[in-house]
C-alpha cells in the first residue's frame, strides 16, 4: 500500500432504535375521558400523544383508572374500546380498538358515555 492509496475510515450505521408501534404517532395535547367498564365512574385524563392503534394518557395526579372500559376524545366526540399496554406512574399506554361517534347516540351504552362525558 502507497501512501496515495489512502483508506478513508467510514463507520457502520447506528442501528435504527426498535419501534413496536404499528403506527407512527402524532404529539397531542387532548382532553379525554375515561369510562370504567360498567359505565359507572368517569376520570378525566389528558392525551399526549395517538396513533391509528394507540395512546399515551396521562392521568391526573397519580390516579390509576379504576378498571379499563372507553376513552372518550371529548374535541372528537368519539368513544375507544380500550385494552391496557403499559402503566407507569402517572402515564398509560393503551390500545384504541374500533371507534364510534356518540354525536348521535343508538344504544343505551353510547348514551351512558355521552352522559359521562357531559358530567
């Protein structure tokens, strides 16, 4: 090897952090509501981040929800089924599975919620 023959040092890529979001999501800053699954007690929460497939809530204080049911989106007037993903401290990952309006309520439930949310 001549000293024309430099060799320049490239370093390898820095592996891309794992995501395991289905979805990219989007920074928030949104008014929720929480429904227990009996539709009995409500909690406000705030959304700070949602995708297609989840959120991140967070709740007021450190208060846990007394038992996973609906997310209300109050600016969206929409209602998420909700499973739990991970809880720390005062934040919740969570699940959104299929969404209705309760703009203009069917059942007896989405009234419930509807309620909720007003209260």
């Amino acid at each position: 090897m001549t000293s024309s023959d430099s060799q320049t040092f490239v370093p390898a890529p820095m592996p891309v952090a794992f995501e395991r979001r289905s979805a990219p999501r989007q920074r928030v800053l949104l008014t929720g509501v929480l429904s227990d699954s009996r539709r009995e007690a409500s909690q406000s929460c705030s959304l700070r981040n949602v995708s297609e497939t989840g959120a991140r809530l967070q709740l007021p204080g450190s208060d846990l929800p007394m038992s996973w049911g609906s997310l209300i989106v109050v600016r969206d007037a929409c209602v998420y089924a909700i499973e739990p993903v991970w809880v720390s401290g005062d934040q919740a990952g969570v699940k959104l599975v299929g969404a209705r309006s309760f703009n203009s309520p069917t059942t007896q439930d989405m009234e419930r919620l509807r309620d909720l949310c007003l209260e």
